[in-house]
C-alpha cells in the first residue's frame, strides 16, 4: 500500500510541485500586502517554475497576464504590449537568413573551406571545425549551427578510424551518411532524446533532432566496420576532443554578435525598454565588444581541449609541415572529395551570401558612434531605424526573390512552411514574459525596493561585485535554460548597478555573456546534446572539459570589461540616461 502511495506520488511529483509552490508563496502578498510584494510572489513563482521547467517556459512566461490584472498592478492590455517587441521583428529577419543558408546547403561550404585552408592535423582539424561552428553560430542558432557541423566532423572522424585500423584509406562516404561506430550509440542518442523531453528545451532556441541514417551498404563506406574495442585510446581521446570542440565554440561564437543567441537579444530589448534613453548598444559596438571575447576563449579553449584529450606536447604550433601519416590521408581524403561533390556554388548559394553580407553591412554602418551612418540620411526620424528593420527587411526578400529562372516554376528562396519550422516561437513567448516581468517590476516598485536593499554592496569593489554576479548566472545557468536564466536576473541586476551608483552596463553586459557559459552537462542546452548523443563521450568528460572552458570564460569577459569595454560604453562614468537615486551626486562608479 505504501509502496503503490509513494509510487503514485513520485509519479505526480510534477503536478505536487506546481501546486504546492504558489501555495508556499502565497504568505508574501497576502501578509504583506504591498503592490511590491505581490510582483515578487510573481517573479519568484516565475523564477522556480522556469528553473525546474515543470511547465513548459512559453505558457510560464504567460503567467503576468493572468496575475498582475488580478493583483492590480497591470492593466491586461498594457501586459498584452509587452508580449511583442522590437526584439521579434530581429528575430524573424535573423531565421529567414539561417532558413535559407540551411536549405540552399551554404553552411557546409564555409565550414569545408574553413577546414582545408588549416590543414588535417589532428589539432588543427580541431580548430578548423571549431571555427567553422562558431562563425555559423554567429548568425544562426546556435543548436543548428551544431547539426550542421557534427555530420562532416563524424565522417571525418570515421574515416580516420577506418585508416587506423583496417588501411581503408580511400573509401569515403560521399553523402555523409553515419555508420553506427559503437553498438551503444543509438541507445544512448535514445536516452539523451527521452532525457530531454523530460526535463524540456534548455538553449536559447529549439532544439534540432539529429537524425542518422545507418548505412546498409557496406560497400559504399569501406569493407571494414570499426570497432569501438579496437580503437586506440589516441583515436578516442581525438573523437572526443573534436565533439566537445564543436558544442562548445557554438556557444562561444554565439555570443559575438546580438542576433548570435537569445541572451544578447533578450539584454538588448531590455535595455531599450526600461532605459529608453540609452542608445550605446548597437551591432558594430557589440561587436567590437564581443568578438576579441569569443577569439580568446576559442584559442584558449582549444589548447585547453587538446591539452586534456591529446596531451602537452604542442611542438605542432612550430614545426613545419612533415609527411602526413595514414589518418591525415584519410581525413584529407574525405574533405576534399566532400568539397568537390559541392561543385561549383550554385545561384541560390550566391544570393543568400549576399544578402547576408548586406545585412552585416547595414547593421555595422546604421549607427557606428565614431562616424555618421546611413541612419542619419533619415534626420527628420531619428531612432526610428533600428537593426531589427534591416533584418525584417532583408528577411522578407528571401519570400519574394525566385529561387529558380523563368523556365521552371515560380519558387521562393524559402516558404513559410521552411520558415516557420526553423522559428522559435516559444522563445519569443518567453522573452515576451520577460519583458512583462520587468515592467511589472517597475511599475509595482519592486525595482527600486530591490536597489534600497543591495545598497551595501556599493562598499565592494565593483569588478568583484560583477564577478559575483557572473558566477551565480554561470552557475545556474547550467540547470536552467540560458533564455529563462537571464530573463530572471535582468529585473534583479539592474536595480543592484543603480543602488551602488555604477554603470548598468558594466554589470548587465558581463553577466549577460556569462548566461551562455553552459558547458557542464549534455543537458545544459540542446548543442550539448547534440553532440552528446554521438556516443564518443561521457558525462564525465564534458564536466572535466567544461569547469576549465567556465574559468576561461569568466576571466576572459572579465578581462574585456576592465579594459577595451570602458572605453568603448563608458562604463567609469555613471550615465545620464539611467535613474539617481536619492544620496547619490556624483557621477562616478
């Protein structure tokens, strides 16, 4: 009886815990009675539900309809406002890009053309791949930006086993279709697909299923099947330091650009929302900001790799080029057939190169600060233009623009249909529930309730009050979803930059990068997954490899704030276009 009780119950645990959260929180408004107290049971209600994911992130974010109408401190038309921003019309124009480089294949051709030009030396062939992913994860989803990549890599890693053990050098596989080189592989891509189901999407954007085709013609990869008892423990050491290369530079790339991933666009329409006034971040400054970040952590993050995988023997960064063993052959074998199958670059490859290079160039001119931009041919609407407009703009070309001559069949670039299953439209629900969170919080005072209570923390230094805050966003951001994570922390970080007098930049900018440090676990975020599920490493593996890349991470955005960054955002001087609160006079941090 008791066994069946307890069974039961653990098999509601899920509902149990829903209900009893707001019940548990329900002393706050009802004991204190103040318009901020019933914001913070909102927030905190939001907070537990978005970390534990016991209801899907979309519908959580859609709880300030419901309760700050019924507390008063919204109206539902005025909530409803906040539910779709600039940030959306960004969005969209970023998809259709990454819809059409998808569908007209232009992602595996810079990724091979990045690969052959440093060569198939094992570490080399790594930072290869690590740059391709985290150059295409600049502009498309992160997730994405792994499937895209994780193919070529396996099939590369294939053939180099293949050489190792059997000799087969020369048998490729011209479609990239993916031998099962371990008996366990599926089952495990199995478990990481239930695991998350379970626990629910944990990036910025949707998750991709990887889908991998088992080869039942033999002949076509090579007579020899390798195995996973016969590999060498340098061949495993390399397939795992290759995998969790590539998961990671998509996070790492991610953060260079503000359309590269959910934080940065989420930080973005924050800042336009609650301080209106303030119009430093921008494309080309954000870059400025932000690549030599993601250049250091990639560079570190490779010798760390290979340091802890392949071992310290670096003489490869100096030596010259000697005769290539086996598996080089078969590794340079198979990206040169893979590149000439591509052919020449076909007229849709062109235009949507183009157009995405028109989209970087428009963004990086509109407003640069140190030079008028095209934005000011427009003088008479000022502020008007933003990047999102470019983005929508460009975006709603790849709808119009045929994708084929006038003898076949009219055909746009891309459809709605294509369109609509790369969108992420639970993250725009998401952010949305941010941004009604946050003015909530405004309205109700709990904003500057909160700045009055961490008015102490002014007596610290105020990088080590930045590095604190970095560490408890990268902490949880493990467990939590990277979007919901900083949605939660934005409303909290604000207020503590304005009660210790410093630049709102100087904390939000930081710890935003920081919310997409998630590198611990296979379900920290879906790129994790992705290459988890390939079967070449353990949970084990990415904790050793993901606390170093944390540390160097943390340090290197530390690094960009206490230098290039004040300079570039002003951040040693208190701006004029965020709140004094009362005590404060002077303009310094």
């Amino acid at each position: 009886m008791l066994r069946s009780l307890s069974r039961g119950l653990w098999n509601y645990r899920t509902v149990i815990f829903i209900i009893l959260t707001p019940l548990l929180l329900l002393p706050l408004p009802l004991v204190v009675r103040t318009k901020e107290a019933e914001c913070a049971f909102v927030l905190l209600l939001m907070a537990m539900y978005w970390v534990t994911e016991v209801i899907p992130l979309s519908m959580t974010a859609m709880l300030p309809a419901v309760l700050f109408p019924a507390f008063g401190i919204m109206k539902s038309s005025n909530v409803a406002k906040e539910y779709f921003k600039d940030f959306h019309f960004l969005l969209v124009g970023v998809i259709c890009l990454a819809t059409s480089i998808e569908k007209w294949g232009l992602h595996r051709r810079i990724a091979l053309r990045l690969v052959t030009m440093v060569g198939v030396n094992p570490a080399w062939l790594m930072l290869g791949f690590m740059s391709g992913c985290a150059l295409l994860s600049m502009w498309v989803q992160n997730t994405s930006a792994v499937a895209m990549v994780m193919p070529i890599v396996e099939a590369v890693l294939q053939q180099i086993l293949k050489a190792k053990e059997s000799g087969c050098v020369g048998k490729v596989n011209p479609n990239l279709q993916l031998d099962e080189t371990d008996s366990s592989t599926e089952s495990m891509k199995e478990d990481v697909s239930e695991e998350k189901k379970a626990d629910g999407p944990t990036d910025d954007f949707t998750c991709v299923e990887i889908q991998t085709q088992l080869q039942p013609d033999v002949a076509q990869t090579g007579t020899c099947d390798p195995a996973a008892d016969s590999r060498s423990k340098q061949d495993l050491m390399m397939c795992k330091a290759m995998c969790i290369g590539i998961a990671y530079s998509s996070n790492i790339g991610g953060i260079s650009t503000l359309p590269g991933t959910s934080p940065n666009l989420i930080f973005s329409e924050y800042l336009n929302q609650i301080y209106p006034d303030c119009n430093c971040i921008n494309f080309g400054n954000w870059l400025l900001m932000c690549l030599p970040i993601s250049v250091i952590m990639l560079f570190l993050t490779w010798i760390w790799l290979y340091w802890l995988f392949l071992g310290s023997d670096f003489k490869f960064l100096w030596q010259c080029k000697g005769e290539q063993s086996e598996k080089e052959k078969a590794a340079r074998k198979v990206i040169e057939d893979e590149c000439k199958s591509l052919g020449a670059m076909s007229a849709q490859e062109i235009f949507t190169g183009t157009v995405f290079l028109l989209m970087v160039l428009l963004w990086l001119t509109r407003s640069p600060g140190f030079m008028p931009g095209w934005a000011s041919f427009f003088p008479h609407h000022s502020g008007y233009i933003t990047d999102a407009t470019v983005a929508l703009l460009l975006g709603l070309v790849f709808f119009i623009v045929p994708a084929y001559g006038p003898d076949r069949k009219y055909e746009a670039m891309i459809s709605w249909e294509e369109f609509q299953a790369s969108m992420p439209w639970k993250v725009a629900l998401l952010v949305g529930g941010g941004f009604a969170l946050a003015e909530g919080a405004k309205e109700s005072g709990l904003s500057l309730w909160v700045a009055e209570l961490l008015k102490p923390l002014g007596d610290l230094p105020v990088l080590a009050t930045v590095a604190v805050a970095c560490i408890i966003v990268t902490t949880l951001t493990e467990v939590a979803s990277n979007a919901a994570t900083i949605t939660i922390f934005l409303p909290i970080l604000s207020p503590l930059a304005e009660a210790i007098h410093v630049n709102p930049l100087y904390v939000l900018i930081p710890t935003t990068l920081c919310t997409s440090f998630s590198f611990l676990l296979p379900v920290s975020n879906p790129p994790n997954a992705v290459v988890f599920s390939y079967g070449h490493i353990t949970i084990m593996d990415m904790v050793k490899a993901g606390i170093g890349v944390n540390v160097i991470g943390l340090l290197a955005v530390l690094l960009a704030v206490a230098t290039w960054g004040i300079p570039l955002f002003s951040l040693d001087t208190y701006p004029d276009w965020a709140p004094v609160l009362p005590g404060f006079n002077s303009t310094l941090p």
